[in-house]
C-alpha cells in the first residue's frame, strides 16, 4: 500500500514476487486529506482500516508506506501548517521546522490508528519503522551532532540511518527495549510478537545477530 506513483521502482513487477496479493497506489486513495502534495498519513490508515473491516477474519499482512513527510522540506503551498518552531540555534532552519511540524502530523495520525485496532476483537500486530533520517540542511545537522561536516566520519554517517522503531500488539505482550538493531533482523521480532515459529532464514538470521546485532550500507556492529 503506497499512496503515490506506481512506476518507480519496477514496483509492480518486484512486489508480486515478493508475494503480495494486492498491490493498492495513489489513484486507490480519494486523495481528499492531502499534507503538502502528498495522501496523508490519516487518509492511508483509513484505508488500512477499509481492506482490515473488508478483510476481516483473515489472517492479512499489509506493507504500508507513507508519503506524507517525503523530502523536500521547503513546501510553500497549500495544506500545509508550521506547528513546531526551533529555538535556541544560531540561525533559523524552516527545512527542520517544516520535517518536524509534518512529523507532529503523523503523531495525532498514528495515534488514530492504534485507538482503532486497540478495541477490535482479533489480535492485531503494527510495526512502525523507517529506513534512514530526512535529508536536511548540512547547517542544522552540524549543529545537532556537534562538530563540522567536514569532520564527519564513520560515525556520523551511521547515525543518518539510525531510527526508532516500535512493534505494538492490541493484546498482551511481553514488552522489551532492543538496544540496537537493524532492518535485516525486524521480521524475526515481528515473528515473536506474532507468536509465529521462526521459519529457517529467520532462524539463520537470529543466530547472525548473536554475532553482528546490526548491519546497514555504512558498516556493521560486532558484538565481539
């Protein structure tokens, strides 16, 4: 489920050999609730929700990506509101105000979507993840890590892809803090949230993680 264009990517050849059913794009939305230029957040779970009441009773997987906050950031037009002002920086950065204001956004959207599963009847797993930082001004950045981009190394490379992630369930379940991870090993807690036995190459990978508890395009973590 992508709210936008289904020509990037080759994505509708690569997502049915990847064993999805149905693939739904942006002429799939009403494209009535638009943030920026793009089907917010609100509007996709709400058509989560729409295939979830339609396909009630069946055990369904739905890959949802947002578009609501894709980058740029420096969007002068209609449906969109400032909500968040930085201070106390040494200049003003509106490409940071406007990522953090649309991330406020998605908030209150999130919010909506789990009151909604929380009171339905059939157990129900959400996993909300991203797979790098917004792309902002070198100056703001500069700022946030503390040292000059020109003095930037392995280290600050590796935190533009580190993100927060969550796994919630409408039911009780054990709840643990992963220190570090990454996107390779997301599908095993997944299965354990699920109560799903690990099938092999998930099984492989959670012995990997004994070794390397994390991997990205910059390097890995050893746990030696």
């Amino acid at each position: 489920m992508l709210p936008y264009l289904s020509s990037g990517w080759n994505r509708t050849n690569v997502y049915p050999l990847l064993g999805f059913d149905e693939m739904l794009f942006l002429d799939d939305f009403p494209q009535k609730d638009l943030v920026r230029k793009y089907v917010s957040d609100r509007e996709m779970y709400e058509k989560i929700i729409e295939v979830y009441e339609r396909e009630k009773n069946n055990q369904d997987f739905i890959f949802g990506v947002t578009m609501q906050n894709h980058g740029g950031y420096d969007y002068t037009g209609e449906n969109y509101e400032k909500t968040v002002t930085l201070e106390g920086y040494s200049r003003d950065y509106p490409d940071a105000e406007q990522y953090l204001s649309l991330l406020h956004e998605s908030d209150s959207a999130l919010e909506f979507l789990i009151d909604y599963f929380s009171n339905v009847e059939e157990d129900v797993v959400i996993v909300f993840f991203g797979d790098h930082q917004p792309s902002l001004s070198d100056g703001f950045l500069e700022e946030v890590i503390g040292k000059p981009s020109s003095e930037w190394g392995l280290r600050e490379a590796e935190l533009q892809y580190t993100i927060p992630f969550f796994i919630w369930t409408n039911y009780d379940s054990e709840e643990q803090v992963i220190p570090i991870t990454s996107l390779n090993y997301l599908s095993g807690y997944v299965y354990d949230a699920a109560g799903i036995p690990l099938p092999p190459y998930s099984r492989f990978l959670r012995d990997l993680e004994q070794e390397i508890p994390a991997m990205n395009r910059r390097g890995y973590y050893s746990a030696k």
